[in-house]
C-alpha cells in the first residue's frame, strides 16, 4: 500500500514550458485535491476533485487545469509556466466514509522551479 | 467563507516542558478541525481531528487539542516536549455543511530545545 504517489519529485521549467504533475492513490478514495505550499501561506487549494468525472476550482486556480483520469489518478497542468507558479506542489486523497472519513492524505510532494 | 488564524510563526520550548500551538477558526455552520504536521522535505501527516463529541481530542505521538466552541479556538497540546517534535504544524477547517476541502492556516514552525 504506496498510500498517495507524486511524480516528479523535482523540476525545473522556463517561463513559457508546460508540464503535468501526476498523482495517483491506491487508497480507493472518492476524493482528490491539489494543493500549492508557498511560505508563510500554509497550503492553498488549487483544485479537487469529489469523485471521479468530476472536478472543482479551489483558491487559486489560476494558471492550472487538472484531469481526474480514473479513481486513482489525478493530474495537474500548467500549460505556461510563469516564475509566480515556483512552489512545493501536493496532491491528497479522502475517503468519504469510514473512520477516516474527512482526513486527507498527502503526496511527498513535487518541488517546482520556473526560471 | 471559512478561514484558519495561527498567529505565530514559531514557537519555541525546552524538551520536557508543555507545549501549545495556537489555532483559531471561522466557519459557517459546525466545524471539522483537524491538526496536520509536516517534516522537512515532507508531505504532511495527520495528527488529530474534531468532528463531534468530546472537547479534548486526543491524537498521535501524545499530543491532543481542546475544542473552544465560545473562543472558536482549537489549540494543539502535548504535556511533555520531546526533540523530536520539532516541525512544522498546520491547523485546518472545514464545515460540516460545506464542500469536502479542507482550509489551512499558515503554519507554526515548532522547535523543541534539548
């Protein structure tokens, strides 16, 4: 049981490239989230998805699209980088039952740099 | 709109003498609490929650945290520091009536001297 997986771990971009974040949990939750971690400013939300089809905009989506591919996977694309999206990237999961119900689980992260 | 206040930046306390890390909240409606900790180059781990019943919840690694309706305040504690507990702790909210994301606060930086 991996728990919530991150891919990359790290990477570099020059204002203007794209890239996909992937995430993907084998925990079987209905829910997934992305967030971005910038210091001082605790975790905000960019988007979640509830369950699988469907997806919502959070705090800050600016910037940002996402796909919920299946259950398991949810991914996160910039589609032009800009300096302002230099971040620690976390993707989490929720079930939406049982004693876990409400607690998220996290990623280990992605640390992205734009140039 | 629902928003987590953790006014300060870091605490900083003797191994073996009690901790506090502050927390306030505002929510519509009743709300779920929740304690988070994050090591470094780490994702973050959950630590307690308060959703209904009891006003001490108590939680991993000794630590617990007392729901304040009146004060909307949700302070993490633990009796006895240990080294080891040095990171860095998020308090969140969510409402009970509201959508399923959670709202983070900005973090205390916690660190425990030997």
């Amino acid at each position: 049981n991996a728990g919530v997986t991150q891919t990359p771990k790290f990477q570099v971009l020059k204002t203007g490239q794209s890239m996909t974040l992937q995430c993907a949990q084998d925990m079987n939750h209905n829910s997934m989230y992305w967030y971005r971690q910038d210091p001082g400013m605790g975790l905000r939300l960019i988007y979640y998805s509830a369950s699988e089809g469907t997806t919502d905009k959070g705090e800050v989506p600016n910037g940002y699209n996402v796909s919920r591919l299946n259950k398991r996977e949810f991914s996160l694309r910039l589609e032009s980088a800009a300096p302002s999206q230099t971040s620690v990237y976390f993707c989490a999961s929720s079930p939406t039952g049982g004693s876990s119900y409400n607690e998220q689980f996290f990623g280990p992260g992605t640390r992205l740099t734009v140039l | 709109a629902q928003s987590v206040a953790q006014p300060e930046d870091q605490v900083n306390v003797a191994e073996g003498n009690p901790l506090t890390v502050k927390c306030t909240y505002s929510v519509s409606g009743n709300p779920y609490l929740f304690w988070y900790v994050q090591y470094p180059n780490r994702g973050l781990q959950f630590l307690l929650k308060y959703i209904t019943g009891d006003n001490l919840v108590k939680g991993s690694y000794g630590f617990e945290a007392e729901f304040n309706k009146s004060q909307t305040s949700f302070h993490l504690k633990k009796p006895s520091a240990l080294v080891s507990d040095s990171a860095l702790y998020f308090c969140a909210v969510k409402s009970s009536t509201g959508r399923r994301a959670l709202t983070f606060g900005s973090g205390t930086r916690l660190q425990v001297q030997p």
